[in-house]
C-alpha cells in the first residue's frame, strides 16, 4: 500500500532539500573552485568522491574490517593482516612526500587504502575474472593492496618487508593517485603508467620486465598507447613501452619537465598541448624521437 505525503510536510523537505543543496554547493565552492579550470574537472572530482565514498562502504566493520589511521593515510584491513597493515601504512610513510616531491603535487585530503587479504577478494572488489592479479590497483580515490601475506614467500617479518618494499606496489599506486588529483584525470593512461613505473625505478630501482615485453618486437603505436591501452592483448609491452616513453621524456628533458608536465595538464591543458609547452616538440614527434631514442639505446 502506497502512503501519500501530506501536503503539510512538503514544506520541510523543500526545506531540507535546499539545505543539502546549498551545502554541497558550498563544500565544491570552498574544495575545488578554481575559474579557470574547466568545468569537466569538477565534474570529474564529484564522480571521484562518490566512487570513493561507495568503495569505503564496502570496507567497514560490518565487512570486517578495522582502521590504522596516521595522517594522512588510513587503512582498513581484516584482523590477520594487523601486522601487514602497519608495513603498509610504514611504506606509505616513507614514500609518500618523494612521490609528491616528483610530481610537484601533495594532494590535501585522506589517502585511503584497503589491504585485501587474498587474490580472491582483491578480483571480487573489481569485478576481475579468473586469472586476473594484481599487487595493488587505483581507482577513483582509493588504493587497493593486496596483503604482503599472499604472495611474499618469507616467513620472517624482516624479509617480508624488504622484498615488499623493493618491489610491492605502495610507489606506484601512490603516484597514480597523486597524478589523478593533480590533473582531476587529464591524462592519458599511457602517461600515468609509465610515470607510475618511472617512479618506482627512481625510489627502489625495481623495473617491471617480462619475456612478452621484449622491445625488439613489432611496438604498438601511440595511438594505440593512447586510445586501447587497458585492451591491447600485450599488457606487459604496453606497459614497458609506456614506462620507456617516460624515461625518454625525463632523459631529454628532466625531470622537471615531468613535473611540469603534471602542471600543464592539472591547469586543463591536453597533453598534445602541455608537452608543446613544456618541451617544445609536437606530440606527432614525440613517436618518432621516442624510437629514435630507444635504438640508441640498444633496446631495439
């Protein structure tokens, strides 16, 4: 049976519904107004929240999941990775303020991190089929981890936190989000991973190399790279092929000229447009010199 609200209370939900829009209004108003930004940004930074905000309620105590919480991070993990979490959030710690040092960014708000206990719950929080894995991933505003415990094979806490901080996926998913907030998502994909991985080289000199990622094969184009990247079926060359773009960027030009990349695009410029800028190349050039690049380096 249908209940039909008096004419009474439509006042008060007027009321109440004014309210909230006004203080929406004025949270976006106070967090993320800048003129000059387009108005996709914003846009993109509501979508953001509100993914984020839906990932968190999936890790809360009726889920089982506790809270380790030192600013600027907090992670919610699952009782027996109590000792994971505290590596987790250490590595965090350790990382985090190089990594925005690099980018030129230090995004204000909670770094939020879910350490999952096993692959299984990790491909169940992305809807990933069999087979998938991954060490870490982000996505809108939340890093997922994958606890150290399944798939470290040490028994003494001492090397499991070496080998988890040489090659485990803090730096990396850490630079993905620092380049999101950076750029409200103004980027191409082929530019946050090779970055991503870039950063990690820098920070613990790990470099992620499979057979199937040989350079001396026929390299997909950076058209590819950028408009197929997650569909391309070699996902291991096209991601040493992206982490090799960036090396070459940073090798020509700088490393600076990474952080003004980052800039460029966080001011809503088109990455074709900010490279112009920032190097003075045409982003139709950036293929040519890049495979020029590569074959004096011995890679091809």
């Amino acid at each position: 049976m249908l209940k039909t609200i008096a004419p009474k209370n439509w006042g008060f939900i007027i009321l109440v519904s004014l309210l909230t829009l006004a203080f929406l209004y004025s949270y976006l108003f106070l967090h993320f107004y800048n003129p000059h930004l387009p108005l996709r940004f914003y846009v993109y930074r509501i979508i953001r929240e509100g993914a984020r905000a839906l990932a968190l309620s999936t890790a809360g105590p009726e889920e089982g999941y506790l809270t380790l919480r030192s600013d600027p991070f907090v992670v919610r993990y699952q009782l027996e990775d109590r000792e994971a979490a505290s590596l987790v959030l250490e590595v965090a710690h350790e990382v985090y303020g190089l990594v925005a040092r690099d980018l030129g960014f230090k995004p204000t708000s909670t770094v939020d991190i879910i350490l999952h206990p096993d692959r299984e719950a990790m491909r169940n929080s992305f809807g990933w089929a069999q087979g998938e894995n991954a060490l870490g991933a982000y996505h809108r505003g939340v890093i997922r981890i994958l606890s150290p415990r399944a798939w470290i094979d040490e028994d003494k806490p001492e090397l499991i936190a070496k080998v988890f901080r040489y090659t485990g996926p803090t730096v990396h998913e850490l630079t993905h989000l620092v380049l999101d907030y950076a750029t409200s998502g103004n980027y191409p994909y082929w530019f946050s991973e090779g970055l991503a991985q870039y950063e990690e080289y820098r920070l613990t000199g790990f470099v992620w190399v499979e057979p199937e990622s040989n350079l001396k094969q026929p390299l997909y184009t950076l058209e590819e790279l950028e408009e197929q990247f997650v569909r391309l079926p070699n996902q291991s060359l096209a991601y040493r092929q992206a982490f090799t773009l960036v090396c070459f960027l940073a090798e020509s030009y700088g490393d600076e000229a990474l952080r003004q990349l980052v800039a460029r695009l966080g001011e809503g410029k088109p990455m074709p447009e900010a490279l112009q800028l920032v190097t003075g190349i045409d982003y139709g050039d950036l293929e040519l010199r890049w495979l020029e690049w590569l074959e004096e380096q011995g890679y091809r």
